[in-house]
C-alpha cells in the first residue's frame, strides 16, 4: 500500500457516508447499560420509516459520560444549522422516538448538553477519534487521517528524526511515572542487537481506573499506529499487547484490529513498500496488578510466573528474552501519530513548562458526571472536580480527590487550585498515575480510604520481598485497629515508622508506593485518626 491508495480509502469512506449518521456507544460501560438492544432498535425503526439509504447506526467507542448511558449522538446533515445531539439514558423502548425526530417528530428522550463544561474544556488528542471512529473498521479509522503519520515516518523520516520528534515534543510517560518518552525511545534506540521489542503495557488494575480500556475498545488502531511509529524509532520488528483478560471488548476489538492491519499491508513485511517489517501479537494476563510493573510483565510474557526483579539492567538495555525492549502504556502509544501528523511544536506547545499535551482522566466516584475526559496538562483539580464533574450528586461538599490509584494520595479540596502535572501532585503527597480520580465527600471516612487501598495492595503483592508481603498485612491491621476505635497513640506511630520502611525497603513500585495513601490521610486528615484515637483514651 501506498499513501495514494491510503487516501483513495479515507475518501471512499466519506464520499460513502450518509446524510445522517446517528452513533450509538458499544464501549463496555453503555453495553452493560443495555446498548447492544438499542442500536438494534435504532435500525429496526430507522427500517420502518424507510430512512435506510439516509441514515448510518454507527457502532462507536466510549463518548465520555459513562453515568448517562446508554448513549446516542445524532449529526443530521439534512437539517439547515443542525447541531449534533447527545441522547442519553437511551432505552429500546425510546428510540423510535429519536428516529421520528429525524423527519419532524417530537422526542422527549433526555438530551445531554454539549456546552456543559464537561465537554468544552476538554481537548482531544488521545480521545480525538473515541465516540466517532467505528472501532471495529479500519476504514474508518483511515478516514479520519489513521496511518498517515506511520507512512510519513518510513517514506519522509529517519528513525533518529522521530526519536528526535517525540524528544522535541516532550511526551511523558502517561503510564504513572511520568519518564521522558524521547529518553526512553533514544536508549532502546542506541543499544546494539540483531532483537529488539516493543510492548504496549494495557494491564490497567487501578480501582476507579479505565483509561486504556476504553481507548482500546474505541480507537485500537490508534494504538497499533503508536507502537508501529515507536518499532520503526528504535530498531524494533515485534510487539506484545499485554492485556488483562478481564477486558474481552478490548481483546475482540484489538484482535479485529491488528487482522485488518495485516490484510491492508499496514503490519507485517515491508510497510508501505519500505524495508520496514512489523509484526504485533496479543499476551493475555490473569489480572495480577504486580504485573503493570515492567519486569513483572515482562516475565509473564516469557511464559514465567509475573514477579518482579531489581533493577538495573533495565528494559530498554536487557529486557525480553535479554533483548533491547521499548514498554510504554496504550496512552502514551496513543498520543504518538497524532505528534507525528500535528508536530512536535503544537504538542509542546499544550500543557505546562514540565508537562505537556494532555491528560487522559478516569472521573468516578461521589460526582455528578462520572466518565472519561481530556484536559490540557495545567488544568486545575477544581475545574476538573466541580466544573467539569459538576460537583458532589447530593449536593455535599467535596472533602478529597484521590488520585494515582493505590499509588496516589488523597488531596484536600483546600488545595483543588493546584494544576494537575506531575510535579505539582507530586509536591501535594500524590502522583499522576495512570488518570483514575476518585471524588470523595464528607461522608467518606480518610482511614477507610486508606484501608480500602492497602487491603488491595495486600492482596495484590506478589510476595516475592518480606517488606511488601509482611508489611502490607501489618499495616492493614494497624489500619483496622484505628478505624475500630482500638488504636493507641503508640499504633499511630508504629503505623507512620512502618510505612517508611514498606516505602524505602520493597523491590518494587508496588510496596514502595503502598504506603502513599496513608501518608497523604494523615498529613492532610489527621484529625479522623486522631478523633478515633481520643475516644479510644477517654472509654479507657
């Protein structure tokens, strides 16, 4: 293939779409809500008033607010200034009703407001085609400009001009830890082998987290572009997907992916008639959450149990099989064409001095709009929390947010004027993470959040260290000892003495970070462990 042929494709999927188009979300969030019987219903009524040859039911990825699903977006181009509409809470019984709308009729079916803040202070890169695209088409991915940027790199670029891209661009990490994407690329790049590897780590475990999820079930050939632009950067002819098997959407729609990839000549031998071969395979975990950690997967790929081992040598010098690996996370491949279509200047120019671009985010918890959003590096917690969530769903003031996962911390709403980059979280006792954001109210009791988050690193350790496997079990006992009132003021500082020796002592991120929602509940609600305390010394 081509870019001729690239084009001829992208403009037979426009000159073929219909007048109307009317997209139905098939992420699994709006599947589970009963989506599948509605686009069914859709092209059941679209039938009977005869609209067939107007109207596209388009199956798409996740559109963004998961609390009003099932949800349906309608662009009707046969109506003079018609806008898009947003139906939301969308039912088999309803639907009929939208499709009368077309022609005319009335609908009392729920429309969303797409000038909410929820959906303008957004900005889409990574989430650009999400809600849009039907992810189980690569005709339509290549319609909104998919494997250009992978053609520009191997017909137009050398690979130290890409690596050189995405380092002038200022990419981080988005998997957590925030590591320049270019430093990593360059390394991988200049290490000396005949084998080189490239994995895509899609193992999100993050309670509240669903990021990656949702890009691979709405846009998988983004991410396939992302790694294929990466392997072509550094020297690279394979790649894993590692994915947990709790994610069969995302596995279906991946699979479906990389098959018309190969059929269409855009993964495999000679890409785009250069000498460039790349082929992509899918390794499917159990759901160990140790296994988000780099060594730890890399050791499940190779057919071993995932646990990790220290560091140096790390991946990109002695990785899979001992050979040279790239793993980056599905967010930070997903950013990568459009850097390469856009230009590393106009990704730079998005976002803070140290962080740049934008942020993928998962809103959950007690929030009046829960779902997925894109923002601008820089954008603060408080616009993120109360404009764009909309606020506490009951009307109670919001007490935290907590981000990170059990990595993060609980950050005051005292301090929701902080922007949302790296440094700044890490300056408030949290971390980026991966994007969950877990809203709390002043119901929620801090020490149960912090217990909530070391029982699931308890569970989740591997066990291979004394530190994280003892430690963990200690210090969720000490946890449920203050939150039953049984605790002494001795207990609180053994819990405190403890949590830095889990920190300093673990092999891995996993126990060195397991302690960091304890330290952000005491050193911004010390009062609640305090309080329970007290009443401890007054019954005694």
């Amino acid at each position: 293939m081509d870019l001729t042929e690239l084009l001829e494709i992208a403009e037979k999927e426009r000159v073929n779409s219909k007048l109307i188009c009317i997209r139905c979300c098939m992420a699994a969030g709006c599947l589970s809500s009963g989506s599948t019987g509605v686009k069914k219903s859709l092209e059941e009524a679209t039938q009977e008033i005869g609209l067939v040859d107007k109207v596209e039911i388009r199956s798409v990825g996740c559109m963004g607010l998961c609390c009003q699903g099932p949800l349906v977006q309608v662009d009707n181009s046969l109506k003079k200034n018609s806008s898009t509409l947003l139906y939301e809470k969308v039912t088999p019984e309803n639907t009929s009703t939208i499709v009368a709308a077309l022609n005319g009729g009335e609908t009392k079916v729920q429309k969303g407001d797409l000038n909410h803040p929820f959906f303008t202070k957004q900005l889409l890169i990574v989430l650009e085609n999400s809600g849009r695209v039907d992810p189980e088409r690569i005709e339509s991915y290549i319609a909104c400009d998919g494997y250009q940027g992978l053609f520009h790199v191997l017909r137009e670029m050398t690979s130290n001009e890409v690596v050189e891209a995405i380092t002038c661009s200022g990419l981080r990490g988005r998997g957590g830890a925030g590591y320049p994407t270019g430093v990593k690329w360059s390394t991988v790049a200049k290490a000396k082998s005949d084998r080189k590897f490239v994995i895509c780590n899609a193992d999100e475990g993050d309670p509240g987290a669903f990021m990656d999820r949702s890009v691979l079930e709405s846009d998988p050939h983004r991410v396939l572009e992302g790694m294929a632009i990466a392997a072509y950067a550094v020297g690279a002819n394979q790649g894993y997907i590692y994915i947990r098997a709790e994610y069969p959407i995302a596995i279906n729609r991946l699979q479906i992916a990389i098959h018309q990839a190969q059929r269409f000549g855009l993964l495999g031998s000679h890409i785009f008639d250069s000498p460039f071969d790349f082929k992509i395979d899918i390794r499917i975990g159990a759901g160990a959450y140790v296994c988000g950690e780099e060594t730890a997967l890399m050791s499940s790929i190779e057919g071993k149990r995932g646990t990790p081992h220290p560091r140096p040598p790390y991946p990109a010098q002695s990785g899979l099989w001992g050979f040279p690996t790239l793993i980056n996370n599905v967010e930070t491949f997903a950013n990568v064409p459009w850097i390469i279509r856009k230009g590393a200047d106009v990704f730079a120019s998005i976002g803070t001095e140290q962080s740049k671009g934008t942020k993928v985010f998962a809103l959950a918890g007690k929030i009046r709009n829960t779902g997925l959003i894109e923002v601008p590096m820089g954008t603060t917690l408080r616009q993120i929390v109360e404009e764009m969530g909309g606020g506490n769903l009951d009307n109670r003031a919001i007490k935290a947010v907590q981000t990170g996962g059990p990595s993060g911390g609980c950050i005051p709403a005292s301090a929701f004027d902080t922007p949302v980059d790296y440094e700044s979280l890490t300056q408030l006792g949290s971390i980026m993470g991966s994007g969950g954001m877990i809203v709390m109210d002043e119901t929620t009791n801090m020490v149960d959040v912090a217990r909530f988050f070391m029982e699931f690193c308890m569970d989740e350790s591997c066990g291979k260290c004394i530190p994280c496997r003892v430690g963990t079990v200690q210090l969720y006992q000490l946890l449920t000892k203050v939150r039953e009132g049984k605790a002494s003021r001795a207990d609180l500082e053994l819990l405190e003495e403890l949590c830095h020796m889990v920190k300093h002592t673990s092999l891995c991120g996993l126990g060195q970070s397991a302690p960091n929602p304890v330290f952000s509940t005491l050193r911004y609600f010390r009062d609640e462990y305090l309080a329970l305390i007290k009443e401890t010394t007054k019954s005694s």
